[in-house]
C-alpha cells in the first residue's frame, strides 16, 4: 500500500512489449512456416498460357497504376463512389468492353463479362429479385464455367483510402482486362465466362450481401478478389458479425423527489456492459462482442427513460457466430428483466458481415501466381488471427468458393489497416506494384480454374467438404 | 487531481455528523410532536379498578424483577430456551397456575390460560393443526372476548440479552399474574380470557408464524406484547422481510486453458449484486434489500461452477414487499439469463416476518396505562423509520389487532438494539424499572379491552379499516 | 422457474399501493401532529396593525392576481425573464416606488427598497462585489433592521409555470407593496428598511449564489419568500447539492483486431454507475446521487476513447454533503484507477443549492399569518422528507435567516411540482388565492420582525444555534 | 421478443461447434506445418553412440515401464511424495547409484549425478543457499558442462495421475539411468557431468523456484524434463502467472436500520469482479485473470465488514506479466478507493510460475530423438495456444536454457491434462510406450548437448537471444 497511486489525469499506456512481442512472434512463424502450398506445374492453365497471360498484365500496367493512383487521389465513401465507376467504365470502354453501370438496383455498381458463352445480358442485372427464389440454371445440361472477379472501391471518410480498395480495384479491374487481351490475342484463351462486378460500400455497408441477394452471384461457379494488408498473406481469419442496437424503456421520474416511481433504463445499460465484460471470459479467444452507449440518459435529475447501445458480435465460424448472438441476446434480454425495463432488440434486415471460408485449391492458383510475380504469400497461421476484423465478402464465400488473399501494399510491416500511414502506401510505388501484381494473380487465378475441370472439380469438393453453401440470407431466420 | 489518494489500507470513517444530525432531528420532533394519543378517561376499565390492577403489579414487582435478571443471566438462543421456559413455568405455578409446556410442537413454548371461561384446554394445543383449518368457534353464539399475550425469551449468540428480551418476558409474565392476581383479588374483575403464550425463537426464525398456523390465535381476539428499546415509543415501523438464497448452476472448465467451455456462476452473483446496488434507487427510501455471498467459487483456476447468495427483501406494507420480491426474483431471474446459467431461488416455507400493523385504540390504551407510570411514549414518527428492522410479531398483527410498543430500558438514548450496551441496560436497574412498568401496561391494555364492549368495536373497526386479517400463511403463493 | 417470464418489451408498474399508502401517511401524520407552533398574540406586531396590513393586501389583491396572471400567461426560461422583470418594474412604478432594474451584473435582476432609513442607493448594487470582502456597516451603530423580501419568476422550458413561480413573484411583490402602503397610509410603521430582489434563474441555475457573492444581501438581516406546493406546509427538507461532471480519457483501438491496445473510458463510465449503486446502501436515506452517461463512446468498433457523465449528488446538510462528495470524487477517481483511463472531474465554479435551514421564529410568524387567512401550514415532518428537491434559497438561508414556506396552490394534494397540472393550478383560481394570501403573509412576517426586537433577537438567536453564517461562497475551497 | 425464455433452471450449454472446429483446426495446421525442426545428423552425438543409447534405454524399459505404474498405482499429492521418492531412490540404488534424498530442505527432493567429474557433493545441497549470492563456479577455468535432468512426481488431489507425471518421472529416471548405463558400458560415453533432480509440489506450489533459490540450478548449464499430453508436440506457450489474494476491510452495520453507517467490503469485491470483466477486452488474447470469493460476508443483515477474491493473473511473457499484475494491482486498489475501504494485497514470498522459454537447438535434438522412435512431435503453433496454462519449469527456463517437450500418452487427442480420462491413459501401454520413448529422448538431448560444444554454444547464444537469465527471485520487487 506503499505504492503512491499513478497520475490519475491521464490514462496509463500499454506495455510497450506487446508489439514488439508480437511481431517477433510472427517473424518467427514465417521463418519456421513451410512454404504455403501452390498449385503444381501439372494443374491449371499451361506455363506458356499463364506467361502470355503475364504479357498482357504488364502490357496493362501503365492503366492500371493509373486507375489506382486516380481513385486514390478521389477517395469516395460507400455507395458515393461516381468518379470511381466512372474511371472503371471509362477503362472498360477504352479496350473496347461495354459495361453496365448501376446494376441491382446500386448506382455506383458496374457489371460487365466476357468470354465464350456471354448467355446473360447484363442489362437484366438492374432488376431485383426475390431472395428466395431458387436460382435458375442457365440452361439445363449447358452451363458455362463462370468466375466472378469482385472489386471494391469505396473509401474511408477521414481516412481516405486506408485500407487499400484503391489498389485492390486496379488488381480486379486489371484481371478482367487481361484476361479480355488474352483472348483477344489467343482467341479460345478462356474456355468460360469471367464477370467484373463492382461492389459498393464495403466499409459502410454489407452491400455484397444486398448485391448476392438481387442476383449478383446467379450462375457464378466461383467469385475472387484480393486484400491490401502490410503481408503477401495467402489467407487470414475474416470474423463474422452480427451489428445489434439495444433501447431500453423505462419510466421517468424526478430522481430526487420520486426515484422510487421509476423505472431506470441507464441500469439495463449498466447491467448489459458489465455482462458483455463477464461474458468476455467465455466466449472463444479470437472472437468479439464490443458496445457503445448512444442514448445514456438526458439529465441527471431525471430517472433515463431512454437507454441504447450499439453492439457488435463476431466469432469466427457461422455457428459460433449464431451461437455467441443468441448469448448476447438472452443477455440484453436479461439486463430488461433485472431493471424492471423494456427492450427492443434492432437487427439488419440483411445478414452482416459473415467469417470467410477460403478455397484451398483457388489460393494455390494464388501462390503460384505471386510466387512467378516474386511474392512468396505467408501460409494461414503467421499472422495472428487475434488481429481479425470483418469483411463482407464473407457473405459471397458461403455461397459459392472464394478466396480473398492479402497482398502486400507496403514496406512496413508494422502498418495497420484504416490508418493514414497504410493510405499512404496504398498510393506509393509500392502500392503501385501491388495493383500489377495482383492483376496477374487474379487473372491466373482465373485461367487456371477454366482451363482445368479436375482443378474445379477440387474447388468444388473442397467447398462442399467445408459445408457447402451456406443460406446467407436466412441465416438469422430461426 | 492533485488531491492525493487516502490511505487505502483502512476504510473510511462514517461522517461524525450523521448520528449527532439524527439525534438533534429525534429531539426536536419529540418536542414538536404533540402527545401522543391516549384513551380519555372514561372509556376503558374504570380507574378504580386500574389502580387496583397497579397494586397487584406492584406486590408482583420483586418476582418479576427476579425474572428479568434470571432470564438475563441465563441467555438462552431460539428454540433452547430451556432455562427461561422453566422458570416462567415456576413462577406461574408459583401462583397456582398450571402452564402447558410444549405447546404446538415446540418444546420451550408455553401456554396457560385464565378467566371466567377457559373452555379450551391448553393440553390440546399440543396438537398440530392444519393452517388452512377454519378456526373453530369456542361455541356457537358464545365466543368469550380473549386476549393473548406474547412472551419472548430468546437471546443473541454473543450479545446475550442485547434486545431486552428478559424484560420484555417479565412485562408479559408480569401482565398475566397480576390480571390473575386481580381476579382473585376481586372475582370477576376479568370479564373474558386472557392467554399468556411464550413465543421462541423470534430472533433465528419466524417462530410465530409456525405457532399461528398451529392454532396458537385459534379464539384470540387481539394480541400485545412490548418490546425494550432506547425511547418510550407508542409505536414504530418494523418491515416485512422475505429471506431468499439463490443458487446459480454453472459449467466448471480451466479456467486458462477452457475458459470458454465453461459458464460461470458467479458471473451471475456479481451481476446480482450490481443489479440489487442499482435496484435501490427506485425503491422506497425505508425498503432494504441486502445480500451477501455464501459461495463465490472454489478455485481461481477453475470456472465455478456453484455460486450461492443469501438475501434479504424488505417492506414496510405487505403489498409493497410481495411487489419488491417479485423485482428481485426477476432480478435474480435475470442474472440467470444474462449468464448462461442455471439459478433456484430458494425462500422458507413459511412466510417470514410480515411489517407490524398497530391497532390505534390498544395503542392509546397502553399510553394512557405507561402515562399512568409516569412514562410518556413518543408518537409514532418521531423516532425516524429509516431505522426499521424486523419482528415475528407482524405476523401475529396481521391476523388479530395487536400492538408492540416500546420501552424505554435505558437511559441514554443513543443506545442501538442488538449491542453489549443494550444487554448491559436490560439487566440493570432502568430495565428493572421496565420490568414492572411494561407489566402494567400490558395488564391496563387488556384490561380496558375486556371492560369495555365499545373500545373491543373500536379495536376490530380499526383493524378492518386497516385491510383485516391477511392471509399471512397464503401470502406468497401466488 | 416455472413462472413465465414477463413481457419484456414494456416496463413493468411502479407498486400501485405506494402512492396510496405515501398519501394515507401524509393524512395520517396531518391528523397526528399538533397544529404547527405560531407566534402568540403577544409577539410581533400588534394585532390591529396586522388588520391594517391586512387590508392593505386586500386592496392590492386585484393588482397582484394581475400580476400573477400576467407572468403565468408569459412564461420565461432563466435569465429571459424580460417580459415578467418589465411587468414587476411597471407595477412598482404605478405605486411610486422606482425600482433598479439589471441590478447586480444580472440583466433581470430587479432591486427595490422602502422604509425608514434607505442608506444605500440601489444603484451602486450594479458594481460586482468581492466575494471575500466584509460587509460593511451601514454605519457603525446605526445599523437599520433590514429584511429582504425574495422574488422568483422564472419558468420551465416546455412546462410553463410548472413550478408556480409566477404566483410567488406576486407573493413578493404584494408584500413588498403592501408594506409600503402601510407606511404611506400610517407613517412610521415601517421601523426600518424592506428591500424586494428579484432572483432569476432558480431552475436553471443558482443566481442567488451568485447575488450573494455580488453583494444582494449585505446589510440584510433576514430574507424571506414562498413557494408554490399542493399542501400548505411551514417547512419542509430541501437538499444540498453539488453538480458534476467526470470525463474519462481512454486510449481508442481497434475493438476487434486491437482492443488489447486500448483504455476503455466507457468501462469507466460503467464502474461509476455500477459504484454509485452499490454506494446507495450507504448513503443517508433521503440523500441521493444519480447521473447520466452524456457520452458513451462514438462507434462500437473502436474503444471508446471518451466518455462523459453528468452527476448531482444531494445531501441534507452541509457537511453531510461534503462527506458525500468527498466520497463520490473518490469514486469517480477509483474508476480511473481501476481501468487505467484518465479522469477530470468538473464543478460549478459558484457553489449549487445548499440545504434549506429554516428560521423557527419566523416560521411562527408565518403559520400565524396564515391561521389569519384561514389557512393552515401543516407542520415540518407531515409530508415525508424522502420527497425533497433542492433550491438556491438553501444559499441564503446559511447566510441570514431565512424562510421558504410552502403556500397550497391547488385543491388536489398528489400534483407533484414540474407538471402541467402544476402550471395549471398556478393560473388558476386556486393560484390566485394563494398570491394574496402569500402576499399577507411575506409583509406579515416582515412586520412582525421590524416591530419586535425581541422577536429579532430570537431570530438571530435560533439561527446561531444552527451553526450561525456558513461560508458558502468558500464551501468547496478545502 | 416473441421468443421464449429458455429454461432457467440449467446453464446452456457450449456451442458443440467449438470444439469440432478446433480439433479442425488443429489437424489443418498439423497437416500444413512444415515438420518440426531436428538437429541435422551431423551435430550432437553420433549415431552409433545414439544407437548404443537406445539399446540402453530398451534394455532398462521394464523397470521404468514398472515404475511409471508404480506411481500411477500410488498417487501423492505435493511435498507428500514419500512412495515416489523411495520407489525412484531405490531403482537408483539399484543400479548402484546413490542418490541424497531430501535436499535443499524438501523431504521429498531426490538428487543424483553422474559423469566424469562430480565435484560437489549432494550432501551439501542440503544448506539452503541465499537466493542473491553469486552462483560460484565450480573450479575457476575448470567448469564441467552440466545438464540437469529434472523429474516431477506428484498428483493432483482426487483425479490421482491425471497429469501424467508419472510417465514424466519415468522419462527422467530412465534417461539419467540409460545415460549411466551407456557410461557403464563405454567409459567416457559421458564428456560431463549429469544431475538427475526430482522436483516435488509441481500441481500445489512453486517448488523449482524455491529449489532454484536454494541451489538446485547451481552450476548447472541446461536443465530439460518431459510433459505428458495428448500429442507430441515440441513446443508448447504456458503462459506465466502471479497469485494473488485481495482483503477488503469494511466497517460492520445493520443493514436494516443502519447501512449508512457501514462501508460495504463485499461492494470492493462485487466491483473488482465486474472490474476484470471489463479488463478483459483490454489484455492479449491468450492472456488470463481469473478469480474466485473466498469471503463474500457473514450474514444478510450485517453490512459484510470483509470480503477476500482469490486471483489469478498470467500472461505470456515476463513483461506482459508484470505489467497486467500492475494493472491489476491498481483495479484492487481502485475497488477500495470506490468503495471507502481498505485494501491488502497478498502475494507469495516466492515468484510464481513465469512463462516457459524454450530452447530451440535443445528442442530440435529432442524432435530428432523423437523420430527415431516413431513419433513426430508437432511444431509449435499447432496446439492453439490459447489452452495455455502453467508450470513451474518456466522458472527454470528462464535461469538456464531448457525445454519441456509434450509427450503422447494416449491415443485419443481429445483428452485434456487434469481428467480422469488423462489419469487412465497414463497408467496404460500409450503411457508405457511415453515413458520408455522419453527416457530416450531426454538422454539423447543429453548425449547430443555434451558431446557437441557447437551445440552448446549455440544453445547459449539462443538462451542469450531470448533475454538471457532473468531475475527470476527478484522479479516481483519493483
């Protein structure tokens, strides 16, 4: 007792090991990582095939740090991002492909395919449809192999583009086109049908899940695209979320004169974060249940009439996922039952974020091709995936197979995601290289999947083995 | 901030002007506070009569002094009162009266009877009854006006008499033996019956309520006992309590390595206490709720699996407590579910002690009886309410009239119930002096009751007036 | 467990029987108590100049229910009580009496003054006074008796005249007028000096603090007013209280990929809430602490680097309210501590409302006036001080003595203070009867005092007895 | 809200998902985890002198077999080891090797050495030796290389061998023996000294620290033991951890009539509770508090004057130690700050458990050892470490390079150390298999370390990298 007490002005700072500890940590599990896994030279798309395929990407290059750097240079937030589908529609057009701007229903939402077999008009895209409804097959015993390449490009306000779209848009943008000049130059390159679609709003919203819903992945085999991070990272843990608001009522009185007529929604508040603190020692270590208070009462000498939270629940899995938000629930539920109070628990219509199930076979499409751009992607497990946050393509990657590697857009490995310093990189030479580099993994990616059935056949069984598709839409539905 | 930090080895001391605030509070109520209300003169026995009465307390006075200070020697606690029991037997018989001993059940309570009818023989109450029983009348069309008084005799682990119950035993014996004196001083003197039934175990159980629904008011049309105290005091506020025990059922894990296999019960308890702690603002000022933890886990390192609290809920009216218990089980209730947890709430049998109801014509009869004595009881509310505790006799009150004033058996004003001075005070000549005056008192009561037909219409009107008798057995069902 | 759990989309009811029950206590104790003390005949003014202050109210009584109307119809938030200053100044004038108007650096603050000896110009009360500086003397053995008379007109935002202030203003006023047509029709009945302030802003603020300090009652000996109420009452507990605010300083993260980086302010803001529920066990039962969250955190995924409450803490004495700050800063400085965040508790510069300390004298000379109106202020303890608000009248009265007795506006007894019910009885016929009979009473009081030194002499007396003049200005000073 | 509330009279139970995917997990990274490094055949021993080992070790399998379930068959818990130590005393015998038996003050610490100079005398390990004196050298110039071996024996109270230290016990028995053996047969075989240290009390207290205070790592170079588990696994996190205990003084009240007057011991432990609920959110992943109420109040109605947690805080390094007990240490504090009142914090003379550093050229000998038995001991990584928990060989570790490899004993990789199930497979031919495999392992990290001065230097440098020796004796003292 001795001790003086500290500075109680200021808080107290973390201990300074953590970082250093934990980078260590990860240097260390990359020196002892075996190499991730790669696809070998027999599968997928023939050598000489994949180096045309390189040609054409570097014949690209010069547009496509353009695009990078232009979006960069015009960060837009979610569903505001006009000059950014504007420059993709305009690029499109330059090598000669028609896109279709303001798909399903979103105004910054392009569309636009090539291939053998182009059954689908994208004009239809612009009209919604019903969740629900079963999925028709092209036509019956005739499907075309069909890859979708996803590109975002939405910003962050304040930030800017901290968390990379910019050059992830000019990898998926960039496949496209490459894939287009192959067959241009090799007419029959691509035995299928590759799709760009633009997705809105990642940061803002969870607009994948509004676009699968309205008809965006009808017909595709397989959807891919990449991730700016400060790692070449084959893959990493998405977590799964589920955002809840909770408002409290209870019954104002004069809390000098009359408390005990009250009824106190501030304690329903009270009570729901001193649970989530408890609850945080029995939920599994990676996962996350975090809150805010937005509505704590209006005046001091008035019992709250009025309480709410803002809550966010990730876990790693589906399941647990489901799992965690029904704690969480009976939780809010029960912080109504100790005050005395009522609740109302407010969830999205739409399903959140949900965890990203990966495609073994596609991120070894994804090594090969880094490791001919002379990136060696770490395997999963060198990062810590303590470190994980959100992303909606979780959504499209339980319903069909997916892969959303990390490429590195840095020199530092210590630079984090929505941070100034990770903007910055993201319009450096070093983003720029990313932007090509990209380009080609994606558009091998894809060539080696339409050229090898075994290959898709592998992709297929490895999505069916990891549960197959998931019903994302109804997933909250009891 | 430059305020440094207290001594945090040792705990505050309460504000020095809190007890030197209320006792000036005390005092000028009292002097404010007009008399409190007192029978007038011709209602009642005859004052003729009264004095005589006092007579015969007065010839008793040695014997019941003896008494007090036995009783006060020999503390005994609930339900062992062996010492005590025997010699109020003793003394009765002393007198030629023959007590039952044993009565209902319970080994040291004792009952005998005196009066022009007696028609009951104490012998039977040896015999359970059924609570739900209706009570049977003596005899059709001739029910004998019938008094009981309560005789407590317990003391506290440690304290001894440190709640005067030594005294509060001579002024019931006391009571008894001078109407019997008065009777056979002049025959006929007690126009009714007049019961003396010893009551253990006030202080450990709710003994009174088991004697209740054994028979022990079966014929009783009133019933008065007085309780030692630091002030003369007509009467206060004692609180209904309900005693509750929550048990929550968790899943054990490690507590490092499996944390979140596991469900913590005492998760649940620290949720329960944060609840009851912000629950007391929107009680009533004088309602209480307090809690303690009688099982909070076995080891660190293991999640528990097994976490129990006791409680304590209590009211001053008997539907504000069945509404304060029914928020704390929700409470408890809630806790459960916020948790993950199992919980049983666990509450006695029998309804504990029910608040005290006074019956204001008795209550005026006995402040004319100790003005007579040359004591003048405070009106009730001058001795403030917040100070409330808990009595067994509520239960009695809520099914007869009844009264349980206070006498004073101190002369220092400061001295708290349940405390060495107390026990030092009870056996000391101001107990003494209570001793004797308590006795009449009692004695006045049910003499001016059994005189008077008008004053008996009184009693009962008030009692009505004041919602009649409860259903105290029943109570908690719901 | 088998009972279902209730809806838990509503609140649950306060108990039905706790207004029922505190309303048959009231009337319980009404009856019970002895008719509050008042003056005898002997004391104070004569009888037959009292009945000429009487008429002289009588025929002002028009003028006032005007007034009182007036205000009642212009409702003002504090510090805009432009309309109602104007109107009390045109009212003063039409009687010859011309009034400061912005007096005190307080735009409307009104100051007036008559009688016998009016050494000080109103004028020079415009300059702001040191706080510190002693008062003084009128002149060195010529001190004049002075007696201040209070005005309140200030409104609630939404709820009018929800506090009935516009009927006290003319209570005020009146007096003030009454007074000085006394004096014009029997000169010399005014032995010594009436001043008639204007405070502005009591619901939004402690202006009266702040008057003080700015010299509003140098040479003043007593200062007196009303307040408006649903019961005539002499006295009644008003509360201490000491406004504060605690922002907490965290360091933000990332809530999932980072919180291990992160100081939680809200988890701060959750132990205050939590500590000061479980410190409400340990508080005095009519003393209180409640507060609200103003900011609980932005976004639920970053650790919240902020985090505001709002607080009142009340107490029923000085140094009671001392203790209990003392004790709540240590709280709020504890949750620093324990979550490694930083604290800034802010407070008034000026100190709030202290508890009311009522002159006894005075107060008889109130009751007895009013008996002369045919009311009849229910003593000090009949309407239970578990209801107590807080008023910066609390500020003068530990300065001079002082009154504040509670005039009945309205024939129903359960319309609580800050209603529209309130409002309404304040503009109505019931309103009206209480501005002249208050009117009578204030100029009652005053008289009483200025004809009696041995009243004054009791006045003073009993106000040393309570401790004599609190340095109020330099109460929170260590 | 239309959802029932589940049964609340059992806990939910975890998601059957969580462990299904971490058993997942845990084969996915075992099947792409490179093997675990092993030392390349050219360092270390040779192999024909390895070979010659193994013989050795098969040679003496039915004796170690033999005293593993001796063991198993008579569990002790800790310092009451008394069969153990004269089972292992008498095999050593034996093999004509006498060993000192109750050195540095423990009854039950056993102490043998081999090898080609063993200049100290055991017997005079029995002097306890300040733990701040200057570790002498053996012979200035002359030092010996020295490799402790050291061996566990005790149970845990109720579940007997369910940590398998029994088959630990056999593993160092069995390789000082083997090594001893192999010198019997090759004179010379041994270029050093070898010190077999049976440690007791590893379950219930520290005891390698205070074996490491008296001298038990004197002189000593490397010290190495196994542990048993459910997979070879070479590495493992256990994490370091300080017990702590937490007094809260409060002041007694009745908490009925006077808890104004009490300050509340159980509020300090309810808020401290709730305190590390919410620290939780803010400390590493794999990090750890926990804690249980040892004293959680006497009864009900008394304002709990003391309250007690039991705590455990770990972590996963020195410095995050450190500064999480730091952290915690100022919530104790900040709860008695909150709560007015006062505060012991209670910790162990000794350190506890510090987090395990392992030795990577020590660890790849062992992985070599391994597979020449068949087994292939998983890289780090693998195993989650968020199962972490703690041993005292950590203070070992962090003295000397070390290892502490995990062994399978059982065929089933669900089985959790301290379960029956654990206890059942140690006492079963899968544990007899460990403990022979082990022994080699230990005896040939041994061999390897004595024979190579490369290796031993680069053992050295490893330790040195990683910190070099710490202050372990001394860590806690500011």
């Amino acid at each position: 007792m001795t001790r003086p007490v500290r500075d109680l002005s200021r808080p107290t700072m973390p201990c300074s090991a953590v970082q250093a500890r934990m980078a260590e940590e990860t240097a260390a599990r990359a020196a002892a990582a075996g190499p991730a896994p790669a696809l070998p030279e027999d599968v997928g798309a023939e050598a000489g095939l994949r180096a045309e395929l390189a040609e054409a990407v570097d014949s690209l290059a010069p547009e496509l740090v353009a695009l990078s750097r232009d979006l960069h240079a015009h960060p837009e937030v979610g569903y505001a991002e006009h000059h950014a589908v504007a420059a993709v529609a305009e690029l499109l057009r330059a090598h000669g492909i028609t896109p279709s701007v303001g798909v399903f229903g979103m105004d910054t939402a392009l569309r636009a395919e090539i291939g053998t077999v182009a059954a689908t008009d994208a004009a239809e895209h612009g009209e919604s449809r019903d969740a629900d409804e079963a999925q028709p097959p092209a036509t019956a015993g005739s499907h075309v192999p069909t890859m979708a390449i996803l590109a975002e490009y939405d910003a962050l306000p304040g930030v800017g583009h901290g968390c990379g779209h910019n050059v992830m848009c000019a990898n998926s943008v960039g496949a496209f086109l490459a894939l287009a000049e192959l067959e241009r130059r090799r007419p029959g390159a691509l035995p299928g049908r590759v799709i760009l679609q633009t997705t809105p709003a990642e940061e803002s919203d969870t607009a994948k899940e509004i676009l699968a819903q309205r008809g965006m992945l009808d017909g595709v085999d397989a959807a891919i695209q990449t991730h700016a991070y400060a790692h070449d990272l084959a893959d990493q843990t998405w977590l799964g979320v589920r955002r809840m608001s909770a408002v409290y009522t209870g019954i104002p009185s004069h809390a000098s004169s009359q408390p005990f007529m009250g009824r106190n929604a501030l304690d329903a508040a009270t009570l729901v974060l001193t649970g989530l603190g408890l609850l945080r020692q029995q939920i599994l270590p990676m996962d996350r249940v975090h809150a805010v208070v937005d509505d704590g009462g209006q005046v001091a000498n008035v019992i709250p009439e009025r309480a709410e939270l803002n809550l966010m629940v990730r876990s790693k899995y589906p399941e647990t996922l489901k799992d965690l938000v029904g704690r969480v629930e009976d939780l809010l539920r029960g912080a109504a039952l100790m005050t005395g109070t009522g609740v109302e628990i407010i969830t999205d219509a739409n399903t959140n974020e949900m965890p990203v199930r990966s495609n073994a076979p596609l991120l070894q499409a994804w090594v090969r091709s880094q490791r001919e751009r002379g990136r060696d992607p770490l395997p999963a497990g060198v990062v810590t995936e303590t470190v994980a946050a959100g992303t909606d393509f979780g959504n499209v990657s339980l319903r069909v197979p997916g892969i959303h590697p990390l490429i590195k857009v840095t020199d530092r490995d210590d630079v984090a995601l929505h941070t100034r310093e990770m903007a910055a990189a993201a319009g450096s030479p070093t983003g720029d290289a990313a932007a090509v580099d990209g380009a080609y993994g994606l558009a091998a990616v894809a060539l080696d999947w339409l050229h090898d059935a075994e290959l898709r056949d592998a992709v297929r069984a490895d999505f069916e083995a990891a549960g197959g598709a998931v019903d994302v839409a109804g997933f909250w539905e009891e």
